[in-house]
C-alpha cells in the first residue's frame, strides 16, 4: 500500500512539473499552471500517507511554485 501511495504522489509531483513548462520552457501563457493548486495538495496527502517527506517537501514547492517563479522573475528584471 506504502509503494502506491508512492508513486501517486510522484505522478502529482510530475504533471505539477509537467503543467509549468509551456509557460516557463517555450513561454507560451499557458493558464494550466493553475491547477498545481488542486494537484499538490492531492500529491502532498499521498506523501504524507506513503511517509516520504522528500516527495511532501516537493509537493509544497509545487504548491508554492507559482509565488517562487514570480518573485524570482521580479529579481531577474530587477538586475537588468
């Protein structure tokens, strides 16, 4: 039961990943990266449930990614 839990959570971490990238890889404003909102926390629970915390620890920065890429793109215009 431990290694489903396991591997549910690798998949929300993934499509979490997997939701970011027309928008930060080909710059394509893609609204999608909206849905690591439902998806992390559901990917965060699995963690949780298959007790490893690397995987919770990488559904929280999912979580968060939307405020993390946002002020680190406010810096890097801020340098230029």
């Amino acid at each position: 039961m431990k290694n489903k839990f396991t591997v549910f959570s690798f998949i929300c971490f993934g499509s979490c990943i997997l939701i970011w990238v027309p928008n930060v890889i080909f710059q394509v404003p893609s609204p999608f990266w909206i849905l690591t909102f439902i998806i992390a926390p559901f990917g965060l629970a699995f963690a949780f449930l298959a007790k490893n915390y690397w995987l919770a620890f990488g559904n929280v920065v999912m979580f968060f990614s939307f405020f993390i890429l946002m002020a680190v793109g406010y810096y890097i215009n801020s340098q230029l």
